[in-house]
C-alpha cells in the first residue's frame, strides 16, 4: 500500500463534492416548468439517489461501525439516522413526477439534509477519524468503501434499519432487484 492512495475520508469528502455539484445543478433548476428542465430535474435526481444510497452503505457497513466502536457511538448514530432522513425524502421523490409542486419541495429537503449532513460529519466525524487512524488503516477503511459501493442497492430502502450487519446481509438482493429496475426503466443512464 503506497501512500498516495485516498484515504476513506478523500474518497468520502470527494463523494461530498460531487453530491454539491449535482445539487448546485438542480438548485438552478428549482421552479422550472420547462418540459426539458423537468427531465433535467429527474436525471439528476436520480443520479445523486444512486451515489447517495452508494455512499450511505458503505458509510453504514465499513465505516460507522469502526467509527461506533472505536470513535463516538453517539456521532454513528446520529449520522445514520440523519441517512434514514434523506432515505425517506430520496423514496418520497422518486415516487413524484418532477412537474408537482412537491418535487422542488422534496429537492430542497434533500439538499437541505444533506448539507446538514455532510457539514457535521467532515467537521467532527472526519476530523476524529484522521485523528484516531492511522494513514494505512484509512487506506484500507477506503478499499473496503469501494468493494460495497460497486455491489450496492440503487435506490432508497428506507424501511431496511442503518445497521451495518443488516444491509451486509440484505445489501446484495436489494441491489440485484434496483439493478433490475434501473435496467428496465433506463434510469441512471441519462445524459450527465
């Protein structure tokens, strides 16, 4: 393992980033009833509901769990409860069509809710992570966060408990179905 590699919280707050960037885009979309607007709105509605259910995985699989034992188990489970939040609005919007008035309204939730989100966890999570691991161990926290993502469910499962050992075992059906779904119905494969 060399030590150019991302550590879990690179790869994380990268994940971060790109979440921004996508909400920055809807963001200036909001109150558009422009039929290509609307279609704009739900590919990138989609497309951050697959990385944020990606992310939200692994976090709850690789990384909450060290983070519970080893860190703060108060700062575990609030961030996993925060994820059930954004679970249930991300569910909620990808039941609406994007031309009813609560679609904007469930975008700025979600925007909300994440930026809360993400703002908590790279402000005290992260930092006691860096400070309780060492660069290897972040390492290899990063690689096993990669492994989940790729074999990760697609869409919201908001009934299914943040609990690591319980998307371990559900994960892989859950994602076989979404796979099927998203295959079927196209979605994912908009235009970026």
């Amino acid at each position: 393992m060399t030590e150019t590699q991302r550590d879990v919280v690179e790869l994380l707050s990268a994940d971060h980033r790109e979440f921004d960037r996508i909400f920055r885009e809807l963001e200036q979309l909001l109150g558009s009833t422009d039929p290509a607007d609307l279609e704009r709105k739900r590919a990138l509605v989609d497309e951050v509901s697959i990385g944020l259910v990606k992310h939200s995985v692994a976090e709850e699989t690789q990384v909450y769990p060290r983070v519970e034992a080893e860190v703060d188990a108060e700062e575990a489970e609030r961030s996993k409860h925060e994820h059930d939040q954004a679970e249930h609005t991300m569910k909620q919007l990808e039941r609406l069509d994007p031309a009813d008035p609560q679609y904007d309204a469930g975008i700025r939730s979600l925007i909300t809710e994440i930026r809360e989100h993400v703002e908590h966890e790279e402000g005290r999570m992260f930092t006691e992570l860096k400070a309780r691991f060492d660069h290897a161990e972040l390492v290899r926290m990063a690689e096993q966060v990669e492994r989940i993502k790729a074999i990760s469910p697609t869409r919201p499962h908001p009934l299914v408990p943040n609990e690591g050992g319980i998307r371990t075992a559900l994960g892989p059906v859950a994602a076989l179905v979404d796979h099927l779904r998203d295959a079927v119905s196209g979605r994912g494969r908009h235009e970026a």
